[in-house]
C-alpha cells in the first residue's frame, strides 16, 4: 500500500508493499465487508476514516491488516512500525498554514513527493481543492490560540511546519500574532523544523525594496518583523530549527525555474509563487538551510548587479 494514502483496493493491500517507512504508533486495522475503496487519514488520533465503503480503522502501536476482502480472505499481517528521525520528504508529516497561492503549491509539490500534509484554513472556501490533493484540512483561525493549539493537538506528529501567513495592509495582525501563534505551537508540539515565509524588505533587508515601496508596505512589514525575531529567538534558545526565506514581490504566472535563494539582503525583485514554493520545498528538506535567512528572488528580473545564489 503507498503510504501517504492515496485510493486503493482493499483487495491490493496486502500484494503491495510500503512505500515508505510507517509512522510510530500508527495502527490500521481494516475488517472490510468487501472489496471496497477507502481513503486512510494518518492522523494517528482515531481521527475520522474517510471511505468510499464500509472500512473501519483503529489505532494501536501495531499494523494488522485482516479480513480485506470477504471475496478473497487473507491471512492476518502484523509489522512493528518504526520511528523516523529524518526530515524524509517520502516520510515526512508537514503542516502547512496559509490559504494563499504560495502555500496551495507548497502542499501540491509535498504530496506529489509523498509527504503526509495538512493544510490549516480558517475558512471552507478552498477545501475541496486541498481535499483534491489528498491533503487534510484542518479548520484554524490563526490569530485563535486555541484554534491553532487544537490543528496541533490534532495532528499525532509533525515533523515541520511551512507558515505564510500574511495579512494586508489595513489589518496586518495575522503577519504577527497569527506566525507567532503558530510558532509557539509548533514548539510546544516538539516540531523540527519551521520554515517561514515573510518578505523582502523585513529585518535587515528593509533597504532593498527602496523606500518608496518599504513606506506603502511598512504596516506589513513592520508585524512581519516580530514574527521573525520571535522565530529566531526561539532557535537560538535550541526550541527548534528554523528558516526564514524573504520572496520579492509575488507574481502568478506559471514558474520559471530560474527562482535562487541568496544570503544578499540587499537585493529585491518579482518572483513567481510557484517558484518560491520549490524553493520553501527544497529548504525544507536541506540542512544547509538550517537557521539562515534567505531572500528568494528570479535573478532574471532583478536589476543591478548579479547576486551570489545559496546553494540548497
């Protein structure tokens, strides 16, 4: 069976073999009626089995898999699941939060690498879409302590969390209080890694921009900068790993891959979304990303003096 769970034939599970490493206290025990198609969440919680037929699922420290098909009965199965302490993109639980651009091709590259993903919205309006993905969505309000602390309590294990929230310039709280809600969460969880995305012109890049642009943005700006040195501040205290990746101005086209992340603060320009998402992605799952603070920018529409590119 292929583990994060996509559609499958009760009947195939057992002549499958897993795809990857299964997770610790995971446990699926499946007494089908029939052959039956079912969608298995890994929320390690006893949380809701989404199926096409009538599967039942519980969790215990073990894997056992019986009974799958009344038309062709099996043998039971059991195998001790093993914990991993690799960041593995095909093993990996990702927790992403933002309803954006960026973080719906953030989830997409996740899943299509195999990482089990949830994907924090405060509202319905782009379930389906996630849901679509086989992404899980948990329903938040970042700027609710108690909104994020349940996503989290939800969730048996995650391993890293991707943050772009961003508010606008009119109420821009969600670029402060929302990041550090989650933050704060993510630590008390034990997350590994917390990857957030803020923008160019925040902390000690606030030149690169130019002024022009820093003063119509500053109220964005200025919360985006607590949530970073908060973040910081926490993994200089040994709380977890961080990365902060600063993207230039954000635009929709189709990516270019062109997109570079470099340790220069003081360069700005556009970049395509999707290629700040292949960039968060890759980040993500090199330790050479570890605790910098990198702005992503497409050199091809940067003016000025070519930059040095950071190598992930």
């Amino acid at each position: 069976v292929g583990f994060p769970p996509k559609a499958a034939s009760c009947d195939d599970l057992l002549c499958c073999s897993f795809r990857q490493t299964l997770r610790s206290v995971a446990y699926w025990d499946l007494p089908c009626t029939g052959a039956s198609t079912a969608f298995i969440q890994p929320t390690m919680q006893a949380q809701k089995l989404t199926q096409a037929t009538s599967c039942s699922a519980r969790i215990q420290p073990f894997v056992r898999i019986s009974r799958i098909s009344s038309v062709r009965p099996s043998r039971p199965v059991t195998m001790r699941a093993t914990a991993s302490y690799e960041l593995d993109p095909d093993n990996a639980s990702i927790l992403v939060c933002g309803g954006g651009g960026v973080a719906l091709h953030v989830t997409r590259k996740l899943k299509d690498m195999g990482s089990w993903v949830w994907m924090m919205q405060r509202t319905d309006v782009r379930k389906a879409e996630i849901e679509k993905m086989m992404a899980f969505v948990p329903k938040g309000d970042a700027l609710n302590k108690d909104d994020v602390q349940r996503v989290f309590d939800g969730i048996e294990e995650v391993d890293a969390v991707v943050c772009t929230l961003g508010g606008t310039i009119a109420d821009p709280r969600v670029d402060s209080e929302g990041n550090i809600n989650v933050i704060d969460a993510a630590i008390k969880k034990g997350v590994k890694k917390f990857i957030l995305v803020t923008s160019v012109g925040c902390g000690d890049s606030k030149d690169a921009p130019g002024e022009r642009v820093y003063n119509i943005l500053k109220p964005v700006l200025v919360e985006k900068d607590k949530a970073e040195e908060h973040l910081k501040a926490a993994g200089a205290a040994g709380k977890l790993t961080y990365v902060i990746i600063r993207p230039g101005g954000l635009v929709s086209e189709p990516a270019t891959g062109n997109a570079i992340v470099t340790e220069d603060n003081t360069v700005s320009g556009q970049i395509h979304r999707e290629d700040v998402a292949a960039l968060v992605v890759k980040a993500l799952f090199s330790k050479k990303a570890d605790n910098k603070v990198l702005t992503a920018i497409d050199p091809t529409k940067v003016p000025g003096p070519e930059c040095k590119a950071f190598q992930l």
